[in-house]
C-alpha cells in the first residue's frame, strides 16, 4: 500500500510575506499615480508660476509654521517662488527624466540582450563583452565628465543616463531570450515561414516583456536619483528649471534657519523612489508567484 502524500500547509510567514508585499505594491502604486497626477495637472492645482520671483516675500515658511503667508501652502523659496508650484513641476521633470531614460536605455539594452540571447556564439561573445565594459565604467563619473565637459541640460542629461544604464536591461534581456527561444512556439514560427524579425518582435519579447518590466522600474528609480546628484552639485537640470535636486541644492545655503527648502523636496525626491521601488517589488513578487502556478 502506497504511503499517502502529504500536503504542506502554507506556512504564516509566507503569508504575511505576501500580504506585506500586496500592500507595498498597492503603496507604490498609489505613491506613483499621485505624483503622475500632481505633474500632468499640476498647473490647474496650483495656479501660481514656479518661475515668478517676489524677494519681499522670500522664505516664507510653510502652513504647519508660524508666519506662513496665505496663497503659498509651502512657502517660497529664497527668491520668493512658491515652493508648492516649484515642487510640482519638479515632479514633471523627474518622471520626463526617468521615463526618457528607461526609453533610451531600455532600447539599447534590451536590442543588444535579445541578439545576444537568441543568436549566441560570437553575436552573444560580443554582447557579454559589451556588458564587461560598461559594468566597468562608473557611472557617476562618466556623468559628471561628460555633462561637465558639454554643458548642462534636459537632453543631455537624459541622453549621458540612457547610454549608461542599458547594462541590466541587456542582462535580463539575454537570459531570458535563452530561456525562451528553444520553446515550441518559437518552433511553430520557424516552421511556418516567419521571418527573423516576426520571430524576435512577435514572438520573443511579449514573453519576456514583463521581466523587463521590473528592470524598467528599477532603473527609473536609479536614473531620478542620479538626475537630482546631477543637478545637486549643479551639473543636471539648468536652473531655473525646478529639479528637485537642484531645489535642494540651491536651499542648502539656508537650510539651518528655513530647513524646510531642502526638507521638502528631499521627502518628495525620497517618496517617489521608494513607490517606484515599491511597484517594481511587487512585480517581481506577482511574476515570481506566476512561474509558481
């Protein structure tokens, strides 16, 4: 008599690990939706101009401290800009930043992992190679270098962070190609005439887009706070543009007795990372729990 099997009960760690998760998720999302809100509508919420300056009423503190002035719910900064209007076109020029650069680098990463993964031999030796390189290059450095050198400005800043941060996507993109390209659907194509391209586009990545869209999160999240490093020591975003970074450069000088022109763009700067890290956690999360089915 055969013996009969046992069924393990999910342990309560691993369920609280994911209603914690769940939770995060749902966190980051609404975190993200809130700030994309706030930046595509911003000018109908805040009816002031980031860029119009009123020194007799420069640092002004915000509504939770004494001597807050009405129609300025966050204060002003040391040129009497309102800080609510600065902040919130800040939140548009982060996620342009983060957005363009997941574009430019997801490009160029994802054509050379896909390539690499599916061909092999000297076009994957070439890919690996490419990979080696740039994980040599530091990337801080080369940005400093090269938006020194140039100038700085929206363009090129996004163009020095897409060309430097294609690595993981290439990574991610080979791997999974490899996973893939031997299974029968890929077979079917070949077999029913499709073409090289049909085959790579149509057929490779629908089935590992959505690896890469946890990789997408991640090096949004990286390319924001490289962005606000950039223009932090005043090598990003070209004032008078309100980069968030470059908001809390321009408040440090005054940060001892008006703390919050740098409290105030720092928390939002630290919130927006941490939904988008939040989102790309719980993608990682779900798509983990759908390999498991």
């Amino acid at each position: 008599m055969s013996e009969p099997i046992a069924i393990q009960a999910p342990q309560p760690s691993s369920i609280a690990t994911s209603r914690i998760g769940t939770a995060g998720f749902a966190i980051g999302i609404a975190i993200v939706a809130i700030v994309l809100f706030a930046a595509l509508f911003g000018n109908a919420l805040v009816p002031a101009d980031p860029f119009t300056q009123d020194l007799g009423n420069r640092l002004k503190p915000p509504f939770w401290m004494e001597g807050t002035q009405a129609g300025h719910l966050l204060g002003t900064d040391q040129l009497g800009r309102d800080y609510l209007a600065r902040l919130v076109y800040g939140a548009r020029i982060s996620l342009l930043i983060g957005i363009m650069t997941v574009i430019t680098s997801g490009l160029i990463g994802i054509t050379l992992g896909v390539l690499g993964g599916f061909f092999g031999g000297r076009v994957d030796d070439f890919v690996l190679f490419a990979i080696t390189t740039r994980l040599s290059i530091p990337v801080v450095l080369v940005a400093l270098a090269v938006v020194g050198l140039m100038g700085s400005g929206l363009g090129l800043v996004v163009a020095t962070l897409g060309l430097l941060l294609w690595d993981r996507f290439a990574v991610v993109a080979r791997a999974t190609t490899m996973q893939v390209r031997n299974n029968d659907y890929v077979s079917a194509a070949w077999c029913a005439g499709a073409s090289m391209p049909h085959i790579l586009i149509k057929e490779i990545l629908p089935n590992i887009a959505s690896h890469l869209a946890v990789v997408a999160t991640l090096e949004m999240a990286l390319a924001i706070l490289l962005e606000a490093a950039l223009s932090f020591l005043g090598l990003g975003v070209p004032p008078p543009l309100p980069s968030w970074g470059l908001m809390i450069a321009e408040g440090k000088d005054y940060m001892f007795f008006s703390p919050w022109v740098i409290m105030i763009p720092g928390v939002a700067l630290f919130i927006l990372v941490l939904g988008i890290n939040l989102v790309g956690d719980g993608l990682r999360n779900l798509l983990g729990a759908e390999r498991l089915r």
